[in-house]
C-alpha cells in the first residue's frame, strides 16, 4: 500500500512575526509558549497554505467570502510583517522515497498576487528546481514560470496567472512527455495533496448545541455539525465502539451509549445515555458541558479519518489535523485522555496532528519518545521576533527528563539553565502560572 504524501516542515520565512522560522512537524506535534509567543501565528501560516493549494486565488483564499470575516486573522495584510508589502512561506513534502518543497512570495501592495515561487526536491546540496517564476514584469499582469524538462538549455517558460498558486496550475500548463516532466507532476500533487489535507479544528461549543441536518455528516472547521458527524459515525459499528469506549473512559458521570435523537423534520441532536441509580437518562447535546462537547469534536475529527488497513482509502491521503489550544474547556482528565486518543489513533489511520498548548497536564501525557515533537515558541529579547525550537534541543532538556515527566520539569522550574535561563523561565510561567 502506497504511503500519502505528508507535510513534515511548515516554513515561516518572512510571515507575521516570524523570520527564517521552521516547524519540524510529526506524527503528534506540540507547539508550546505563552500568549502572544507566535503559536496561533505559526497556525495562520499553514492555513494561508492550505488555502491556496485548493487554487483559487490568492486574495480570495486568504480573505474569504464577503460578510463572512477572513479565512485567516488580519486578512493579506496581517500575513506580512508589520510595515512590509509581502510575505513569504514555504513548506516541505514526503510522498514515498522523494522529498519536495515548495517556497512562494505574496506581495500585498499595490496588487495582491504571487512574485515568485519555487518548487523543488531535494537533490544534491541544494535540491533540484522543478519549476521556478522570472522576475516580476511590471507591464505584464502573469508571471513566467520555467519547469524542468530534463534537457540541455535553459528551461522552457510559460505564463501563469499571478493570483494562483502556481503549483496548483502545473496540472493543466505543464506537459508530461519525460521523466524529468513527470517528476514536476509528482511534485506539483505531492505538495497539493500534503496540503489540501490540512484540517483546523476549532470547536465552538455554542454552535455545537443545535439540531443539524442529518446528511451533513462531515465535520466542519467549528463543529457545529457535530451531531451530523456523530450520526454518521453510529452507523459504523466499529466507529461507534471506538467513539463509546472513549467517553466512558472519562472520569464524569457514567454513559451506557451514544443516542441521535431526531427531529419531525429530519434534523439530529446527540445525546448521552448518563446511568443515574438503577436508569438512564438522556442528556442532550444542549445541556452538555462545553469540555464534553469539544472533547466529542476532536475524538469525531480523529474517528472520520480512514483506516490505514482500508487499502480503498489508502490513497485519500493523511488528514493533517490542527487544534489551537487543545486544552481549553477541557477537565485535564480530558485533556489527557485528548492525548492518548490521538496518539492511538495516528497509529491506525492517516492522520497527523499539531496542537498548541498550554497545559503541563498535557505534557505529562507525553512518553519521552513524543518529546522529538515537542516545539517551544518564544519572542527573541532583541528583535521582538516569533522563534521555534525543538524541546530536546535545548541545553536543558537532559537534566529535566532526569529529574520526571516533562509537565513536572516545567511546573519546578527544572528547565531553567545557563544559556536559556531567560527564555525557559518564560515558558514556565505560561505553562504553570506566575
């Protein structure tokens, strides 16, 4: 069974408040720091990515529909550094054996639209060039985009529309007739697939509470959908198994079993069965507790994902799934439990997760094996910049696992060393208070 290209590397070369920044991204990634560190900036980032790899273009992916607020916080205009007329991000791709990666640059000023763009894969020190822009033309309103065709000479052009991806035109541009052809069409939807996958999940609990049409059974961006979902989830044995066993597992009041309840026209509410004495008795979905409500949404996002066994999905590619804040609303027996459902279920379905976090409970949850996935977001003292790196890369790191679990390291100051006392103390104080 082929593997699914996935995202291994988010790059935030000159996006918000980050320069040169790189998130290394795993199977189970955490991005920890304290308000205003850059983590919901780092978020944005793969969001703006995310939407310009469905094609459309460049303003209307970030902005979003009229009336509707924007797709991603502060617009275009919030994505460049404050003061600047552009952006740039990239990211990074593993499909099989070949590594791609993709680097663009957004001006936001006069006109909202794409300056350059590359797209390679990793060959030799400096990775080989799949398709690359020309310098802006100012009296041209397309950009020229040269792809390797495996021959001697310069590399053929082509004009592409400057308000589209241009990877996302590749597939209709570009000819196929060699190899060297063919590998800019691996690449090209290697990179769309990685990041067309990438879900962001953020529940809204008061959404979560109204009757929903029962056929809308994806789960969508803010869960209002969710008793939809979770209907179509029960209609799985094993699905519904799954979902059950992972809310009695909570330390709250006893469920004997997951209900739909339905409407004279159709729509769906959820429902708990709470054991109470010698009954049960229905508890609906708008008299749950929020925590109850957001911990349902990440266990439906995680439970729709396909089954690596299921070898007629296996070609849908890895949900890449996004949770700012996980924690929030959530009773740190659920936050625990948050986590190792996620870490069960990575390992049978295609699905990688990034989460923000604040909370040393969900940080104690970790084995030391997830701690290669642990990044700290911090501000430099100096520039005031967003900065990433790695929790076991820090001079710290070793003597803390020393001393217990990584949540206990953090709450006892254990992190504070020479070299990084200022920095580590400022994560401690977000994770455990002041």
């Amino acid at each position: 069974m082929a593997q699914a290209p996935y995202l291994d590397e988010l790059r935030l070369t000159h996006f918000k408040s980050f320069s040169g920044a790189a998130l290394p991204l795993r199977d189970l990634t955490f991005l920890i720091g304290r308000n205003g560190s850059g983590k919901s900036n780092a978020i944005d980032g793969l969001q703006v990515l995310s939407k310009l790899a469905q094609g459309d273009d460049v303003r209307d992916a970030i902005e979003g529909s009229r009336g509707e607020g924007a797709e991603v916080r502060g617009g275009v205009r919030g994505c460049a550094p404050f003061g600047d007329e552009s952006f740039s991000l990239g990211c990074c791709v593993t499909s099989g054996a070949e590594r791609f990666g993709l680097d663009l640059t957004i001006a936001i000023d006069p006109d909202v639209q794409i300056t350059a763009e590359r797209l390679w894969c990793e060959e030799g020190a400096t990775g080989r060039t799949l398709l690359e822009t020309d310098d802006p033309d100012p009296d041209r309103a397309d950009l020229v985009g040269r792809y390797d065709n495996g021959k001697q000479g310069p590399n053929p052009a082509l004009p592409f529309r400057s308000t589209r991806l241009l990877t996302s035109q590749v597939a209709t541009k570009i000819p196929s007739d060699t190899e060297a052809m063919q590998r800019v069409h691996r690449g090209a939807e290697a990179v769309l697939e990685a990041l067309q996958a990438i879900f962001v999940l953020d529940p809204v609990p008061s959404l979560m509470r109204q009757y929903v049409p029962s056929r809308d059974t994806v789960l969508r961006r803010r869960a209002d959908n969710l008793s939809a979902a979770i209907g179509g989830l029960l209609q799985d044995a094993e699905s519904e198994a799954r979902l059950r066993e992972l809310v009695q597992a909570l330390p709250e009041q006893a469920v004997d079993r997951i209900t739909v309840e339905s409407s004279s026209l159709g729509d769906v509410v959820i429902a708990l069965d709470e054991r109470r004495g010698n009954s049960n008795v229905p508890v609906s979905a708008r008299v749950m507790s929020d925590g109850m409500l957001r911990f349902l949404a990440f266990a439906t996002a995680l439970l729709e994902a396909p089954l690596l066994e299921d070898e007629a999905k296996a070609e849908e590619g890895h949900t890449m799934l996004v949770i700012e804040e996980i924690e929030n609303g959530l009773h740190p027996s659920q936050a625990v439990r948050v986590v190792e459902l996620i870490k069960a279920e990575s390992g049978r379905r295609q699905i990688r997760t990034l989460a923000t976090t604040h909370s040393p409970a969900m940080l104690t949850a970790l084995a030391a094996e997830d701690h290669e996935g642990v990044v700290v977001c911090d501000r430099e003292s100096e520039t005031g910049g967003s900065r990433m790196r790695r929790l076991v890369d820090l001079p710290a790191y070793a003597r803390a696992m020393a001393s217990g679990s990584l949540g206990e390291a953090v709450i006892r100051r254990r992190l504070e060393e020479q070299g990084d006392a200022d920095a580590l103390r400022e994560l401690d104080v977000v994770l455990s208070g002041p």
